[in-house]
C-alpha cells in the first residue's frame, strides 16, 4: 500500500547557467529553493524568467559550502534533491576526492556540498565522455564517491538522448542517479525514432521525434539581418503551440546575423543535413564543424558556437531563439546578456547563444525530475 506525500519536494540547483534545469525540475512539481552559477549574465537571465529564486553568484571551489548555504538562505536539512552538471575539465583520479585539491576541482566540489547537505536524491548531469575518461576510471570515482556518502547508484549512468523526452534535437547526455530510497530509475522514454523504431506504431504511448521544421518553421520566416519581435506566421504543429504559449506574441531573442554575399553564396552550397567537408573546393575554410540542419529530423547537439549550424530553408545561422526552441526553451524564456562574444571577452562572459547551448534541456529535466518525484513520493506503508 502507499500513499502521496503532500509537501513539493525542494531542490537546489548548482551550476545552473541560464535555467534550463530548473525550469524543467519546476515544471515536474519541485520548489527550486536556491541556484548557483559563476556566470553574471547566466544568472541575469536566470532572475529574470525564475524571479521568485534565490541566485548566488559564486565559484564553488572558492568558497565553503556553509558560506553558499548562508548566502543562499537555505537550511541543508530542507532540501531533497540537488541538481546540477558540473564540467569535469581537470578532474583527477589520483587519490581521494579532496574538494580542495584543484586538480579535482568542481565535480568533488559538487560531491562534497552533497555531503553536507545530505539530500534524498542527485541528479548530476554531464557530457557521455565523461564515462570513458581514463578507460573508465572517472565514472568509477564518481560512483564510488556517492556510494560513500551512503547513495545507491548505478554502476553504468544513464544515458538519455533528449529526442527520446520530446525535444527536437539528438543530444546524448549521462545521467548520475543517486538515492537513499534505492536505485533511481530514469524516465521512460516519450518518443521513439520513427526510422528505426517501426514497432512503436500505434500501440504505443510515445510520439514520433520531433523534426527541426516542426519546432522552428513559424520562425524561419526571417532573413539574413532581419530581426523580429512579433510572429509573422501561426503555429504550424502542437510544438509550436506549447513553446509560443505564455509569450503574448513575442518571440524574444529572434535575430538574425547579416552576413556578407560570400557567406550566403557559401552557405547555399550545402544540402540538409550536408557538412562543412561537403563544400566545393573554392568554399572550403579552415572552421569543418559546420553542417546545415535536415528539416525532416531532429536537430544535431545544439553547441555554443551559433556557426556550427545553417538554417535549413535560410543562408543563415540561427537565432539564439531558433536554438533555444531547439533546446525546448519556451518562448517567454528571455535570454539576457550579450548576444555573442568573441575573443578573449568570451572568457569573462556567458552570451546568449552559450547559455542556451550549456543548458539541460527543459523538455529532458521534466521527465527526469518526475521519476525521481514518482519514486521519493510514494512513501510505503507498511
């Protein structure tokens, strides 16, 4: 027999970046009680779009966790679950997780503010390299880490592609589970790859992924330098629908770069789904990370760099809202900062299109957070 528990469960999210985590852990019924990130201008677009959270700007590994608790208003004992995707850049194996060993740097960070604040669950969130980084050896201290703090955890993370949760966009991305209450089990699946997965059909709960002409085609109707702050085109698909719900016809951050007639001339020389090694000789430059997006599938990982990609009906690259749709962003979500950067300013701040292109997708952290709410919930009776 079991029954529910009345109490939202809270989280706190650490590296939050811009919010995408967030939003989809309070779109799955959590209270978000506090976010931390270094970024000033992630977390100017974090207040504004989450204004009822409390953000802390700070570096984890430079302060101690009592003090980002104090400036975070929080009580450790009230918080449930943490969340968060710390870059595992100078991670070491050597030796203990030692919070204080630089080399070690923000992922035991991470795991020693789970120490103390002693959570039901973690959900920490990283790039699938991670799991073959020294033939394995980071993914085993990261596991044996938990574990020592008294977690269940899986010895094998999973590993979730967001096109399976909803969003229009291949993204694989690992998923560490960790529980007091037993072994956390990620979401189902709520699509399925209609080209290799034939016997989903109509027996199936799950959609079809979605395509990239399905989560953009009401936006694509602006042009190179152009810039838009009302639609100009009805929603053509449910998608469209649900991300342009709340935005009373606004669709931010909707403008597009003005490229030069060589740009343009370059950019139509490639097909969908056509690479930057597809180019013609006299195209050819030294950036290959190119590709142009295949309407009638799935985004590629949305990055930070906006020039790794090409419209799929325009010679341009996308807006930082065409990104973001792709990231399952809702359309109200306004990113604040400076578009893009480059150089060296790139080090001292986050633009719009890497915050969008750091984020956990809002549309995957929803299916996360509510398996981890469907199991933390149902308290069994005995």
């Amino acid at each position: 027999m079991s029954r529910r528990m009345a109490k939202s469960l809270t989280c706190i999210d650490l590296f939050s970046g811009a919010g995408g985590f967030s939003l989809g852990f309070r779109q799955a019924g959590f209270e978000i009680a506090a976010a931390i990130d270094r970024s000033e201008a992630a977390l100017e677009t974090y207040s504004h779009n989450l204004d009822d959270v409390i953000t802390v700007r700070a570096d984890i590994k430079d302060e101690s966790p009592e003090k980002l608790f104090e400036r975070a208003a929080i009580t450790p004992g009230d918080i449930d679950v943490v969340i968060g995707g710390p870059p595992c850049k100078g991670f070491s194996v050597a030796g203990k997780m030692d919070p204080s060993n630089p080399k070690n740097s923000l992922v035991a960070n991470y795991i020693n503010i789970v120490s103390k604040i002693d959570p039901k669950a973690v959900v920490m969130e990283n790039v699938t390299g991670i799991l073959s980084m020294r033939d394995g050896e980071y993914r085993d201290r990261i596991v044996a880490a938990f574990r020592q703090e008294g977690y269940d955890i899986s010895t094998e993370p999973a590993i979730l592609n967001a096109a399976d949760y909803g969003v229009p966009q291949q993204r694989k991305r690992v998923f560490f589970l960790a529980s007091r209450e037993g072994k956390l089990k990620p979401p189902k699946p709520t699509h399925y790859n209609p080209a290799s997965d034939h016997d989903q059909g109509s027996e199936s709960t799950a959609d079809p992924w979605i395509s990239t002409k399905d989560a953009i085609g009401d936006l694509s109707f602006l042009r190179y330098g152009e810039k838009a702050t009302e639609y100009q085109q009805p929603s053509h698909t449910e998608y469209q629908g649900i991300m342009r719900k709340n935005a009373r016809d606004r669709p931010f951050n909707h403008k597009a770069t003005d490229h030069t007639d060589r740009v343009r001339e370059r950019f139509e020389q490639l097909a969908a789904g056509d690479t930057g090694e597809d180019l013609p000789p006299k195209y050819q430059t030294k950036k290959h990370s190119l590709q142009r997006w295949h309407p009638d599938k799935p985004a590629p990982t949305v990055t930070t760099l906006p020039d790794d990609f090409i419209h799929y009906q325009r010679p341009r690259i996308p807006t930082v809202r065409e990104l973001a749709r792709l990231q399952s962003f809702p359309d109200w979500f306004k990113f604040k900062g400076p578009r893009t950067t480059g150089g060296k300013r790139r080090k001292n701040t986050v633009p719009q299109y890497s915050q969008v292109g750091n984020a956990v997708p809002p549309r995957l952290a929803k299916q996360v957070g509510k398996a981890v709410i469907n199991q933390l919930q149902t308290v069994t009776v005995a």
